[in-house]
C-alpha cells in the first residue's frame, strides 16, 4: 500500500511539474472592454463636452444581445458606473460616455461633473451583477486611447 501511495503521489508531482494538470481556463465574457478614450481633446475644462469625449465601449462578441441589468464599469479609484435595464444586441457596442446626456441604445451617460479616467495611467473594470471580474483594461500615460 505504501509503494502505490508514493508512486501516485510521483506520478501527481511529475504531471504539476509539466503543466499538464491546470487550473480550469476562465471562460472570457461575451461582454467585453474593447476601447477606451481616457484623455478627451484639448484642455479638460470639465465642459459636458470635454467629459463626453472621455469614454469606454464595450463590445458583445456574441451574436446573442446580453442584459446588462447590474453589471458595473469602474476605474481603480472606484468610481462606477452601473448599468440599469439595458439590452445591447449581438455584435454591436455601446460607449459609456462620463458627462450627461441622453442614453440611447449604442450610448449610455454617467452623468458625472468631473472626469473619471486618468490620463497617466489607469485601469477600466466591468464586473457582474455578482461582482465577478468580466473585463478589465489598463493603460499608462502614453497617447489618449487604449484599445484593449
């Protein structure tokens, strides 16, 4: 009984030492993070404008439309933004603007006063209604958009 114990035990530490025996792969949401335009044009004024030019799109890569009821969009600070009832279709997006407007089904506004994403360097997080990580996307302080 001993050998078969100590031979199951080499063959299970030979088999983690390879990399065969691997933790499940998550599977990557059909939601995802596709771009984010982190440093509007020009000076940031704070104008509804300049804040509207600041933005996050994601993007359905199914071809099945996802309810976004609860999931969330927030950046290292944690500032978020959080989706109310909205259906977005099958291979379209939907650009989650930071100043005030009209939600419209390809663009949806956070209504904020002040701008969200930082311009040297953050990181956007899309959770679950549940608060499981979906996407995330994270840039540093070169160019004005990162496409992730």
């Amino acid at each position: 009984m001993k050998r078969i114990l100590t031979t199951g035990a080499v063959a299970l530490a030979a088999t983690v030492a390879t990399g065969l025996l691997a933790a499940p792969a998550e599977a990557a949401s059909a939601v995802q993070i596709y771009r984010v335009y982190y440093d509007s044009p020009g000076k940031d004024t704070g104008s509804n404008n300049s804040l509207n030019a600041e933005w996050v799109q994601l993007y359905n890569t199914s071809k099945t439309a996802r309810q976004l009821k609860g999931y969330k969009l927030r950046d290292k600070t944690g500032y978020t933004y959080t989706f109310g009832s909205f259906k977005l279709g099958g291979r379209k997006s939907v650009y989650v603007h930071t100043g005030k407007g009209t939600n419209t089904s390809a663009h949806r506004y956070w209504g904020r006063g002040w701008y969200v994403w930082n311009n040297t360097g953050d990181t956007a997080y899309l959770r679950y209604p549940n608060g499981t990580l979906a996407d995330k996307c994270s840039w540093g302080s070169k160019g004005a958009y990162k496409t992730c």
